[in-house]
C-alpha cells in the first residue's frame, strides 16, 4: 500500500486522484485544496455571470462527500499545503476552518496548484474595485458585486480566453463592457488577419473594445489608457494573464524550468523522483517549436494527471509533447486553433519555409437553410507539405474542423493527407468535400507552382498602389459592394474579355470567397498570362479583415460598401 497526496483538488489533481484509485483499491490517497471546492469547472466560470450557468454551486462537478462514497478519496477542502519537507517526506498542511496547523507523510507526492491570475501593481490599483477569475469563490464574489451596481460600467484587462469569455458574458447580462487589451489583437492563439471577424463580432454586439492601448493608472472608477483615453469602471476584471504557482515548489528547492514554471521529466516527474507534477504550474515540451512552453489548458492536465498515475503504479507510456489546441465562443461566432500560427512562427523567430492556405466555404451544403461561411485558415510547411497548424472560425461547427487538423499534426500528416482523409457527410452536417479536404487540395495547389496568391491583409497596399485588380462576381455582385478602383469582368463573360485584362503588369483577381477567382487564374494562366495572382479570401474575407479597424479608426475604407454573407 502506497501513502499518495495530492495538493490541488481541481482538474489535474482530481483526475490523478480518480486515475489511482482506479489502478489500486489498496493506496491511501488524499487529495488537499486549499479553496472550499474540489473538482470544479474553471473553464466554464465566465458563464456563471449572464446566468447562463444560474448557480454558482452547478460549477462544482464533486464534493468532498461524493470522492469519499465513490471513489475512496479522501478530499480535504479549506487545507493549504504550505510547506513539503522532502528529506523525511512530510508536508505540512493549515486548515483554515480550524487554524490547526499539522503534518502528513507520504510516499509519493503529487503538485496540482495550478496558476494564479497576475494583478500587476499599477498605480492607483486601490481606487477601483478591481476582480480576478481563478475559482468558484471568484467567480461568486464578482458576480454579486456586479448586481448590487448602479451603474452599469465595467472594464475587462486582458484579451486571453478568460478576458473575452468574461467580457461576452457580463455584456450578455446587460452591462456596458469594455475590454482593453494592450497588444494590437485579442486571443493570441489566432492570427491577426482571421481575429478581425472576432473584432467585429464583438464591436457589433456593443463591447467597447479597445486593443492596442496599455492600461497606465487607475484614477477613482476610471481606467487611464496610456493614449489618454478615460474608460468608467466600477468593477475592473482582471484577466491579463496567469503565472504557475510554483511557491511551494520553489521553497522545497525543486527544479524550477526555463519558463518559470516547474521542469518535470517526461513522466511529470520532478527533480524529486518521489514528486511529480501537472497542469498550469509546470512547463511542457511543444513538439512542434521544439521548445519548452507553458499551456494553461484543461485537457493537457488531464492527460499528464492520467500519466502520473500511470507511472505511480509502474505503467509505461509515451509523452509525444503538446501542440495546444483550443475554442471559444465569442457571441454567435464559434473559433478553435491548433499548432502553430503566423504570429508564433515569428514571434519566435523560427526558421521554418511555410506558407498558407486561406479559404472561406460553407460549414454544409449550400441549399440547407442554416448552412453558414466557414473561415479557415491552414498553416503547412514548405516543400514538405507537413501541417503545421490550422484556425477556424464561422457560425457552425469548426471545432470539428480544426481536431482533424490536430488529429493530423500529432500523426505527423501532411496536405496529401488532408486530401485523403475520408469524413463524415451529409448535407445537415457538411460539405461532400469538407473545408479540410479543400485546405489540402490548395495546398497541394500551391506547392506545385501550379498558382500563386496573395493574402487579404495585403490587399489595402495593392489598392493604395493602383495595382491592377479583377473582380469576377457577376455585376448585381459587384455593384452591391467591390474594392474601389477594381474592375468588373465576370468568370461567364472572362473568355469573351480576357482582351481587357494587361498581360505586362501583376493582375490580382478575386471573387466573394476564392474559389470562381481561382478559376479564373488558371483560365488566363492557360491563355498565356504569367503574372496572375488570386486573392485568397476574397471580397468576403477582406470585408471582414477591414471593417474594425475602418469603424473604430476613421480611417478610408478601400471598399464602397461591405459583404459579410
């Protein structure tokens, strides 16, 4: 029989926990949180605040009562571990019910505590009513705060996951919301040129969303922007991040990795070969930029909670690192990432040939009522055609769209891979050919040279440069919205005009999504012209890519009028 303590009682400890106990009925395992719940829905918190969770204590999953009856699990809530003495293998425990401060043995010792939201020491902190998000306590706190205000004003920091869900749900509770973030974009897990239909989406739907401007100080219910601006808040939520709570480990002398968090091996193991660790307080191998990374996501958790126990009780496994893959909703629009993005590929500096697809198709068959554009952007490696990553954002489904990319970057696949892939069809559900089987015929497109293509993030320069542009959507299409300055040859009347169209300077077409542009650059490609180039994305995509930063800057648009469907 083994002596096995758990400190954290939330998704990773509680998986470990459960995980033991089904691999022996013979260990003592004791789980500690130093909060009032174990096993609680953290990612689901924000949704506590438009009431569409309406109680508070339906985000806790179990009580100490129920891992006791079911499990055999001893839950001690109200208990902090606040120091481990690892020569005689003892942690010292405070219950805050009690005051009692007392010691408990081990044999194996596993670290689940999570991380904790940083609140920066910004000057004038003390004159607002400022709120974390890290637990059902939190969540409860601010929640009754916000419905006690008289005014409705309220300031979410932080454009992460937490920030946005926050901000989407106090806004659906009828607050004035603004969400400030200091960074040029929101959800960083998304590439600046797809995060703009989230921009939108949440400018439309009446969130005073400020990006690209740093909080400065705090003045009396007022967040002072460094450009000067002055935002009410009589509550500020503070969502700008989280770092690893590593105090405990750092106090035992345990190895402490290059990002701050706890290093672990490839088993969870610690420096200590009798303590392990998981979840938001250790760093972990990204296999796919080879480097060491924090990922405060609940599946990891699970999976390296599962893989402790494992080892515990003397089962191999293989830990093939992590690439991160995560959704969102964001009102009415749904988005999931995976792997790499544009953003991190530089941002890191690596040295990687990629390039991209970028392409707009329907979540299902056209004719079915409630089929809707579906945004997918996909990430793949030059020459080897090796999927590197995937975003997917639209009104449907894309969660489903972007686990088959995940699916096929941890089976190290490639863009042949993606044509290959034989999925589920019917026309409620998707397309005979799914966006992901289109994302690997482009690529495949693209790597063979058969054309070449240009982004519409670098539309606005062509524009602003007289660069020659086509658009071949048909003429009621065209007059209910174009680029200014392009010219109108439709694909059914292209063969017949294709005399109007320069073959000695670049000709860049587009259509409402890419695919009638598509066509028509090989069309002309076939007649002789050297210098085509399709816009990927199209009309529909460039509206998107514009309009936040057209509303919200003042400045021109280089459309006359804006396509979203």
């Amino acid at each position: 029989m083994k002596k096995i303590l758990i400190v954290g009682g939330v998704a990773g400890g509680a998986s470990a926990a459960t995980r033991l106990r089904r691999l022996s009925e013979e260990d003592n395992i004791i789980m500690f949180e130093k909060g009032p719940h174990v096993s609680f829905s953290n990612c689901a918190l924000p949704y506590h605040l438009s009431g569409l969770i309406d109680e508070a204590d339906k985000l806790v999953l179990m009580s100490p009562e129920k891992f006791k009856a079911q499990y055999n699990i001893e839950a001690r809530v109200n208990s902090e571990v606040v120091s481990i003495d690892r020569k005689n293998k003892e942690i010292e425990v405070k219950n805050y019910l009690t005051g009692e401060i007392y010691k408990e043995s081990y044999d194996k010792l596993i670290l689940s505590p999570g991380a904790k939201p940083i609140v920066p020491n910004i000057k004038g902190l003390d004159k607002v009513n400022v709120f974390t998000i890290r637990n059902v306590v939190d969540i409860d706190k601010l929640n009754r705060f916000v419905k006690e205000l008289n005014a409705k004003d309220i300031a979410v920091i932080g454009g992460g996951f937490i920030g946005v869900e926050a901000a989407e749900n106090l806004r659906e509770a009828g607050y004035n919301v603004s969400l400030i973030e200091a960074m040029n974009q929101i959800l960083k897990p998304f590439d600046y040129d797809m995060v703009q239909i989230l921009h939108k989406e949440m400018y439309d739907k009446g969130i005073n969303l400020i990006v690209g401007d740093k909080v400065e100080n705090f003045e009396e219910n007022k967040v002072v922007l460094s450009s000067g601006k002055k935002v009410n808040a009589k509550a500020v939520v503070m969502a700008i991040g989280v770092s690893p709570e590593i105090t405990l480990a750092k106090e035992a002398e345990l190895e402490i990795g290059v990002t701050g968090a706890i290093k672990v091996d490839s088993n969870y193991k610690t420096s200590d070969d009798d303590i392990y660790a998981v979840g938001d307080a250790i760093e972990v191998y990204n296999a796919l930029t080879h480097s060491m990374t924090k990922l405060s996501l609940a599946g990891p958790a699970l999976k390296q909670a599962r893989s402790v126990a494992d080892h515990i009780n003397g089962k191999k496994g293989i830990n093939k690192g992590y690439i991160g893959s995560s959704a969102i909703k964001v009102f009415d629009y749904n988005a999931a990432s995976t792997g790499l993005n544009e953003g991190l590929i530089k941002a890191l500096d690596m040295n990687i040939n990629y390039d991209i697809v970028r392409l707009i198709t329907n979540d299902k068959v056209g004719i079915m009522p409630d089929a809707k554009p579906l945004h997918f952007k996909l990430i793949f490696e030059v020459p080897t055609g090796k999927v590197l990553g995937a975003q997917a954002i639209g009104l449907g489904d894309v969660a489903k769209r972007v686990d088959v990319i995940a699916t096929i970057i941890k089976l190290g696949g490639t863009v042949e891979d993606l044509k290959d892939l034989e999925l589920c069809y019917a026309p409620p559900y998707s397309t005979a050919k799914d966006v992901v089987n289109y994302a690997g015929y482009i690529a495949s497109n693209i790597l063979s040279g058969d054309f070449k293509q240009v982004n519409v993030d670098k539309v606005r320069e062509l524009v602003e440069s007289n660069a020659y542009i086509v658009d071949v959507r048909e003429v009621r299409e065209f007059e209910n919205g174009h680029i200014k300055g392009a010219k109108n040859i439709p694909l059914s009347e292209l063969r017949e005009r294709v005399n109007e169209i320069p073959k000695d300077i670049p000709v860049y077409l587009h259509c409402r999504t890419g695919q009638r542009s598509y066509n028509a650059t090989l069309a002309l490609q076939n007649l002789g012209y050297k210098n085509i180039y399709n816009i990927t994305g199209s009309f529909l995509g460039l509206s998107f890519y514009e309009y936040y930063n057209d509303v919200t800057t003042n400045r021109e648009s280089i459309v006359n009028k804006y396509n979203f469907r």
